[in-house]
C-alpha cells in the first residue's frame, strides 16, 4: 500500500510538472471569463452567483500565476518559444484582461489597494507585451492572422475599463481614452488583416476554432471602454460625439458577429463533424458572451438607449449558462484526467 501511494504521489508530482511545462499562454482566459461572468451575473440580480465567480476568478487568477512563474524559472526556453510564435503569443495578453477584469470587479469597498495594485501590473505588462509582440509579428514574415490576434485589443480596453471602475482621477482618464482610441484603431486594423486572411488563404474547419469569438469580445470591450468613459468624465460636446458615434458603430458590428460566429461553428461542427468537445479555447467564447452582456448594458446607460440594456440582460443569461456548461466540462474533463493518473 505504501509502495503505491509513493507511485501515486510521483504520478501526480510528474503530472503537475507536465501541465505546467505545457501551460498555453492563454491560460488566465478562465479568468477573464469567470470576472466579467460575474458582472453580467450582478447586472440581473445574481449576486450571490456573482460572488462565486468573482472568487473563483480570484482563486484560479492567483493558481495560475504562481504556475506561469514556475514555468518561467523551470521552462524560459518554452517560455521563449511561446514568445516567438505569433500563433500562441497574443495569448499572454489574457493575463491583461484577468487582471483589469478582476481589478474592475473589486474597485469598490476594501479591495481597492488590490485592485489598484491588479491594474498597475496589468497596464505594465500590457505596454512590455504589446512592444514585444510587435517586434514578434514583424520578425515572423509568415504571420497568419486569426481569432487570437484581437487579445490585443482586449488587453489595452480592459486597462481603461478598470481605470474607469477605480476612478484614478481626470490625467488618468484622459490618458484612458487616448488608449481607447487606439485600441479602437487597432480593432478596425486588425479587423481587415484577419478578413484579408480569410478571404485570401480560407480557413479549415479545424482552425476555425473558438478563439475567433475573441473577434467579438474585443468589439463588446471596446463598447464597454468608451461607455465607461462616458459615464466617468464629463467629456465635451465634441469629444463626446465621436465616443458615442465610434461606440455604437463598433457595437453594431460586434452584434453582427454573433450570428456569423454561431453559422461558423455550425459548418465546423455540423456539416464537417468536428467533434464537439470541450478545450481550453471554449473560455474564449465564454467571455465575448459576458463582456457583450455588460457592454451593452453600460452603453445603454450611457446613451439613454433602453434597448441595450433590454438586450444586454438578455445575452448575460446565456453568458451565465455558457459558463456553467464550459465550466462544467472542464471540471468533468480535469478530474477524470487526475483519476486516470491515481489508478495508474
């Protein structure tokens, strides 16, 4: 008995160092799924629910951060390599967004200090990733744009939206829709390389992966920056003009999508019978879903316009019921892998 427990521990010890060898970059999207699912929770009247997802956020944030300096101390060169390749490198911007998404969620009451202290390293890991993926992309000719590709935009709106939610002072808001702006210039950029890929080389059923809902979650962050703007500084008349024109363009946009990204993964999972199963890549539809929710909303707000937020409480049910399903198979999914390593 002693002997196999001894094998087990090793098991579980040897699994442990493998999963964190192997860790994506794009870890912390449970993350950003679980905070900005708990705001669309409180947005209709799920507060206890919110809690929840705001803690288990905090829990799995905190989990994954000590992994990824682990996998930084025992695996730079995997670390490095990730780094290099522009297919998995837009996924260290997820740590942004979980950041600024948690910050926003715990700006109120007593978890100022940490929120601030989430969106100080956020915004300072956001400047060292985007110089750094710039330099990626432009060494690496053969760049292929996809769904990923838009986490660049995530990362600078979700530095405005907590800089909103933490009410930093008037500099600080001023500095945020500079950033908002840009992020917006960057969306529509990034928007027309993805489309020109598309249109050129065509995708396959088996890239045509979840992350391409990030396309959409990017447009929904964007909303939700410029309607945050709006609601924090009495901007003028002008400046005013062009956040609410450039938000409800972008919103209208992010709204088409949906249907087009719930065609897409139609002909991927239908007609070329892709297996529906779970992967790591589903939390990348889960948060567009909560992050129209509260997008939406917030806009709505911001505007007068009453049918957002009709619409915005809508979509936050579904995004709630996407991640208890995603949620739910990873759980089903990672303990059934652990079990599987304790009977070896």
């Amino acid at each position: 008995m002693g002997h196999e427990g001894a094998l087990s521990r090793k098991s579980y010890r040897t699994r442990a160092r493998e999963g964190i060898e192997r860790l994506p970059p794009g870890c912390f999207a449970c993350v950003m799924a679980a905070g900005i699912v708990s705001r669309a929770a409180t947005t209709i009247g799920a507060r206890s629910l919110a809690r929840v997802l705001l803690m288990l956020g905090a829990l799995l944030y905190a989990g994954l951060v000590g992994a990824t300096v682990w996998r930084i101390a025992a695996h730079r060169s995997r670390v490095a390599q990730d780094a290099a390749d522009p297919a998995r490198a837009f996924g260290f911007f997820t740590f942004v967004a979980a950041s600024d998404v948690l910050a926003a969620g715990l700006a109120a009451g007593r978890w100022r200090p940490l929120a601030i202290g989430l969106l100080a390293g956020g915004a300072l890991s956001c400047v060292a990733l985007v110089l750094r993926t710039v330099v990626t992309v432009v060494r690496a000719r053969s760049a292929r744009p996809d769904g990923s590709w838009f986490l660049v935009v995530v990362g600078p709106q979700s530095v405005v939206v907590a800089t909103t939610e933490i009410q930093a002072g008037t500099m600080t808001a001023v500095a945020g829709a500079c950033c908002w702006a840009a992020g917006v210039l960057a969306y529509v950029t990034i928007t027309s390389l993805v489309w020109i890929r598309l249109r050129h080389h065509g995708v396959t059923p088996a890239e045509l992966t979840p992350v391409y809902w990030i396309a959409m979650g990017a447009g929904a962050i964007s909303v939700l920056a410029g309607a945050s703007l709006l609601l924090s500084t009495p901007w003028g008349g002008p400046v005013r003009t062009v956040i609410i024109v450039a938000l409800t363009a972008v919103s209208g946009w992010a709204t088409v999508l949906i249907p087009v990204l719930l065609g897409a993964g139609a002909w991927r999972h239908i007609r070329h019978r892709v297996p529906l199963r779970y992967e790591p890549s589903w939390w990348s539809a889960v948060f567009p879903l909560g992050m129209y929710a509260v997008a939406t909303q917030q806009a709505g707000r911001a505007t007068g316009a009453g049918l957002w937020e009709t619409a915005g409480r809508t979509v936050a049910w579904a995004a709630v019921a996407a991640w208890a399903l995603v949620g739910a198979e990873s759980l089903r999914r990672y303990t059934g892998s652990w079990s599987r390593t304790s009977r070896s």
